[in-house]
C-alpha cells in the first residue's frame, strides 16, 4: 500500500495485512489486520508515530525512502506489531529519538534492545513542536499494555490513539467506510484484549473529552473521520451495565448436553432473554469474546471428561475468568455417566467473575422429564433475575 495523505504534513504509512489470521498465536483474525504509522512534518522537525510488525518492515522502509529526516520515533505501545521496527528506523536515521512513557522505554529495552541512550521518556502532558505541528502526549494506560499512550495533534485536532479505538481489519480503505463491519471489528478488538481494564479504559475515555478531536487514527483499522461514533461505542461496552443476553457456550459428546443446552435456550427465549450459543467444537473464540461485552449470565454446557469438566469448556471458562465481563449471574448445565465435580471444578475456575452462582443442572445420561423441568425453573429464574436489575 502506498502512503496516504490525512491532511497537510500528515501521513498514513504501514501496511495492511490482508492474509494474517492468528495473532500472539492465539486470537483469530478473521478479517486480516492492519498497521498504521503516521508521519508528521513540521516546518523544522519530522516525528513518526510507531511502525509496524517486523514481518511488514520492507513495506514502511520503502514508503519512507523519500524522508531524508526523522527526528523523533513516538513509540506508544512497546509490543512488537507497533515497534518491531524500530531498530531497523534508528538504523537509518541515526540522529533519531525515540520518545515513549517512561514505562515503555524500560520495554523496548527490554524488548527490543534499543539502546537506553536513544530512548527518553515523556511526562503525562508534555508537548513537543515540530514547528507548526504540536505534538502533545497523553498517558492512556491498560489499553491494553500499562505502558500505552496516545498523541494529540493540536494543529489539525488528531488524535494518534494507539490500540484505543483499534480493529483488527483489513480493508483498502483510510477511512471508516461501512460502520456495521468496523463496529464489529472493533467490539472483537475491545473483547479481547481491553475488557478486563474497562474500569481503567473509563477514566481514559474521560480524558480525552477534554480534546477538541476531529479525527482518531488508530494503530490498526481504518481512521475515523467521524470519531463519535467509536467513542460512543466504547461508551456503551464500558458501562457497568450488562444487556439482557446469555451466554452459552458448550460441548457435547453424545448428544446429551447438547440436548439439554437446545431446550434451555428456546426456554430463555420464550421468557423474553436473548441467547448467544456457542459450540466451542468449532466456535471462533473472538465472537464468544464479542458476546460476553454486553451479557448479564454465562451458562457453560458440559459433558463429563475423567470426572471433570470437557477441556475446551474449561478453556472457555479460564477465557471468561481472564477477561472479566460485567457478568451478573452464572450457572452450569450437562451430563455425567456415573459421576461428575464438573461443576465444582468449572466454578474454581472464574474467581474474577464477581457473579451469583444460579443452581446447576447435571443430569445422569441422557436428559430426562425432571432434567427439563430443571432447566424451565432455571430459564425462569435467568429471567426474574434479569427483570429485578432492569434489564428485561
């Protein structure tokens, strides 16, 4: 992709990585993904605000061919798909600074081995002028590393927002074209990788609404033009809130939990919830992710593995437990051939969800008349307990 003009001496440059689909070996990208790094030159100084992954360095290096001078590399996230590039930037431009918060300059150390000497920190707040541009910086921690900050371009009213306001997306456009796909893209975005901050993400929301901002410019995904539609958005996941929406994510061996989990999720619906089920056989964790943002209850299915719960629902239970969402209630369903501490276990494992255990229901075999009627009370109970919070 060849650099893009945003507005006068300001650049988008990077790469966009259409066929990437696994990110820190772990989160899939079903839509590829992009990095951005943006060149800003003022009448007398030249910074660039991050690079890109070391895999696309070729790329950045050739769009930088016609830059005789940077003076500064802003370094606003040390993790690699945004600085891996450095070294090979400092390389090229001796003269080069890298200004990053004084917890990232100890990671690219760190990380990178970038020289202590070539790194200086920058104080929450503290402006930097390349001559009719001015770079102001501003410390937004936990999204999602603690080192993270985003820049203020006072000039021309951009802010260079890192990771904050991100998507992983691969698309040919600068800016937000089809509102629906970067919607989800950034809520997967969010899911992932922010919402166990959110608290933290509040006060950074915050922050920023002290700036006049006409334009964010992301560090993946396209820019925004119309910035409130995304800081509406990240509003709405932030809140403490949760919506009237279960989770159910689950496996089935033989056939008797998934029995089970297709008879409580037409019991919900028939009492006004609104249900997400997930067969994690096959399920992409990143739309599992996406529900859990909004939902008030997770009801985990499982059938029984040498008297514990199935392994992949004890990964969607530890994936639940690590991101935190502003679940409410949960409750555990599935089966057992002669015993079972599926649901001692499953519970011992999300002491970070603050939430009211709902009795389970695990049935011997194969579902019987009794098993379902359990299930009806706990649809019920779902409900009432949904309605006494506002919710339905």
């Amino acid at each position: 992709m060849r650099k893009r003009t945003i507005t006068n001496g300001v650049v988008w440059l990077g790469a966009v990585d259409w066929d990437r689909r696994l990110f820190d070996s772990l989160i899939p990208l079903p839509d590829g993904t992009s990095y951005n790094a943006y060149l800003v030159e003022g009448s007398e100084k030249t910074a660039l605000i991050d690079t890109v992954d070391p895999e696309m360095a070729g790329m950045l290096l050739s769009q930088l061919e016609s830059v005789e001078t940077i003076d500064y590399v802003i370094a606003q996230h040390a993790e690699q798909d945004h600085s891996g590039t450095i070294p090979q930037i400092l390389e090229r431009y001796p003269q080069a600074q890298v200004l990053a918060t004084p917890k990232g300059k100890a990671m690219l150390v760190d990380l990178l081995r970038i020289p202590e000497e070539r790194v200086t920190g920058v104080a929450d707040g503290e402006v930097l002028s390349l001559g009719g541009k001015t770079l102001e910086f501003l410390y937004t921690p936990w999204v999602h590393w603690p080192e993270t900050m985003s820049t203020y371009l006072r000039e021309d009213r951009i802010l260079f927002s890192c990771d904050f306001f991100g998507s992983h997306l691969a698309t040919s456009d600068l800016y937000v074209t089809d509102q629906g796909l970067v919607y989800e893209a950034a809520k997967r975005y969010y899911a992932e990788i922010m919402m166990p901050f959110r608290a933290i993400i509040r006060k950074n929301l915050v922050k920023i609404k002290a700036y006049e901002i006409g334009i964010i410019a992301p560090s993946h995904g396209p820019i925004y033009d119309k910035p409130a539609f995304i800081v509406e958005a990240y509003e709405d996941w932030v809140t403490a809130e949760p919506k009237n929406s279960v989770v159910v994510p689950y496996i089935s061996m033989h056939g008797s939990t998934r029995a089970m989990v297709a008879y409580l999720v037409s019991a919900l619906a028939a009492n006004g919830v609104t249900v997400h089920q997930f067969d994690l056989a096959v399920t992409d964790i990143g739309k599992l992710a996406i529900a859990l943002v909004d939902a008030a209850t997770l009801v985990v299915g499982t059938p029984t593995v040498h008297v514990g719960p199935h392994p992949l629902v004890a990964n969607a239970a530890y994936l639940a437990n690590a991101l935190r969402p502003k679940l409410k209630f949960a409750s555990i369903i599935g089966s057992y051939g002669w015993s079972s501490k599926a649901i001692e276990r499953i519970a011992g494992q999300i002491p970070n969800l603050k939430v009211e255990i709902l009795d389970p229901v695990m049935c011997k075999g194969y579902p019987r008349a009794a098993d379902f009627e359990a299930l009806d009370r706990l649809a019920a109970e779902i409900a009432a307990k949904h309605r006494e919070l506002g919710l339905a």
